[in-house]
C-alpha cells in the first residue's frame, strides 16, 4: 500500500536569485540583510524573471513560507514597504495589456466560445493532438506552483464578500478543498497526478525550473486577493478560472491517455471536466452576480480580472510552445 506524503508537510528552500530584486529579498531573509527600497522596482521588467521571481518570495511569506525563515517575517516592514512597488510595476503592465473593453459578464461570456477544429495558440490542444510525455511532464511541473496551493488565494476574498456572493463562493471552495475529505482535496489529486507522472510533488520543488510565465499566474492569484481593493478582479480571476476549465481539462485528460499516463494522473483533469462546470454556472450566476448586485461599480474590475488572466496564461502557453516546437525544455532547468 502506497503512504501518501502530503506536498505540504514542509516548507520549501529559498531559491537561487535571478537579478538585483529576488537576490536582495532572498538575501534580507536568508541573513537579515537590508531589503531592496521601493525605487529599484520602478525599471524593473514587470513580467521578468527578477520581479516575478522576487514578488513570488514576498508572496509565499503568506502561504507556507520558506525553511529556515521565521514565521514572523511574514510581516516584516522592510519587505512590506518593497511589495507594493513591484505590485505597481506589475499592475501598470497587466492595465496596459488588458483595458477595458466590455462588461464582466461580457468578458466571461467570450471565454465560453470554443474555437473550432485545432487551437495553433492553446497549450491543451497541443497536449491533446500533438503532445509527448515529456511535455506533459514539464507542463505539470510548472502547473504545480498554481495547483498544489489551487483554491488557497481565492480564499482570501471570502471576507470581503457578503450575502448570495459569499454563499456560492463558500460552496465552490468547499468542492476545491475536498468537500470535507482530504482524499479528495484538488491540490491532493493533483500531487497524485505529479506522482503517476513520476515527478517530486514536494511544495514548490519545480520553483527553480520555473520561468517568469510560470509564476506570473501564480502571482496574480495572490496580488489580487491579499488587497481588498482589487476583490472584484479576485472574483473575475475565479469565474475565468472556472468557466475555461471543463473544456481545457477534457483535452488535458485525452492527452494523457493518449501518452500512456496512470488512472490519477487522469482523475485530476477528469474530475475537473464534471466539477468545474457546474462551478462555472454558480461563479457566473452567484458570485459574479450576487458581488455586482451588490456593488454595481466593481463590474470593470471583474473584467480586468478576466483580462488580466488570459494575458498571463497567454504568455505562459507562448512559452511552452515556443519551446516545445523547437524540441527543447521550456523549463530554466531540464
């Protein structure tokens, strides 16, 4: 009988520094030295490696920290100080790559129309058609930064949220988080996924593979539910989330059939083809709705919220294809 190890019963390693930010901020926690100052952000490449790498380090201080850090660092003022200015640089790019261009329910609406025949720009058409193991491999690699923390940052919103919103937000996570059974945990299925896979499914353990496309969506997730003033673009994050997984997990299921992959390899996207689609009509009617009834004026952020995901999941998809179709590793390490 295999024993499950849970992802999470440890905390990760402080990666490698990839420029003047992340080494400053790795180095303020790993030896007290002085933070970088918020004017160091403000040239800084918004979807680089050095300010993803750094916001991802001041971000995970929330979650499950890193080996060898203290708890209370957690709040640190220094870094508190310096978190805001990379969120600036980052927002200004995520607002400049994604305006207002239509109402949320507009905006989500667009996402339920699925291209036909075969999608050259879509990483799970690729998978499903074309894909090999290898890149199956390396794309739940990478995945596993978003989806062994899946439903923890959509969390944060719930207090911010009241009446019919918070209710059918409640219940969604709830099927997220394994509807009262660890077993059934979605960050749970996914680590037994990796493990058919033949992949660590240690927490965090493919950070340092992982390029800024890979921790920019993990990073929105986060940058837009620890501020309550950005809980409408959380809630539009969620729905774009919920209403572009039933199809995207159906061809992900059929590739890794195709590839030969284990039966919990393909429970994880299988599950998500049947959940996420009633998810998708409860975000939709009830927690777009029920949060837009409630605060009308939150509609354009909902739709930045939107936006603002395809833009990130777009760059990572351009990444791995670009890669893939060369016939080399898309990761920073093989």
């Amino acid at each position: 009988m295999t024993v499950f190890v849970e992802p999470r019963h440890r905390s990760p390693e402080l990666p490698d520094a990839r420029g003047d930010l992340s080494g400053g901020v790795i180095a303020a926690l790993r030896a007290g030295a002085a933070a970088p100052s918020p004017q160091e952000a403000r040239d800084a490449d918004a979807y680089g490696d050095d300010l993803q790498l750094a916001l991802y380090v001041l971000y995970e201080l929330h979650y499950q920290g890193f080996a060898a850090v203290a708890d209370e660092r957690e709040w640190d003022p220094a870094l508190l100080t310096l978190r805001p200015a990379l969120e600036q640089r980052f927002l200004e790019a995520l607002r400049a790559d994604a305006p207002p261009r239509e109402s949320a329910q507009e905006a989500l609406a667009a996402l339920l129309v699925e291209p036909a025949g075969h999608d050259e720009s879509s990483v799970s058409h690729h998978l499903q058609r074309d894909g090999e193991l290898w890149q199956l491999r390396e794309y739940v690699a990478l995945r596993s930064l978003y989806h062994l923390k899946e439903a923890d940052p959509h969390a944060w919103v719930i207090p911010r949220l009241h009446g019919r919103a918070k209710a059918a937000m409640v219940a969604v996570e709830f099927d997220e988080f394994g509807a009262g059974r660890a077993e059934d945990v979605h960050a749970r299925l996914f680590a037994d996924l990796m493990a058919d896979l033949g992949l660590e499914t240690a927490y965090g353990h493919y950070l340092p593979a992982a390029p800024a496309e890979a921790l920019a969506p993990v990073n929105l997730m986060s940058l837009f539910g620890l501020h309550r003033a950005l809980r409408g673009a959380l809630v539009g994050h969620f729905a774009s989330v919920e209403a572009t997984s039933p199809p995207g997990s159906r061809r992900l299921a059929e590739a890794l059939r195709r590839t030969g992959a284990g039966p919990a390899a393909q429970r994880f996207y299988d599950e998500h083809v049947e959940a996420d689609a009633v998810h998708e009509q409860v975000v939709r009617r009830d927690v777009v709705g029920g949060l837009l009834a409630a605060e009308p004026a939150l509609d354009a952020q909902v739709a930045f919220g939107v936006r603002a995901t395809g833009v990130v999941e777009d760059r990572l998809g351009a990444r791995l294809l670009d890669a893939w179709r060369q016939g080399r590793s898309a990761l920073l390490a093989p």
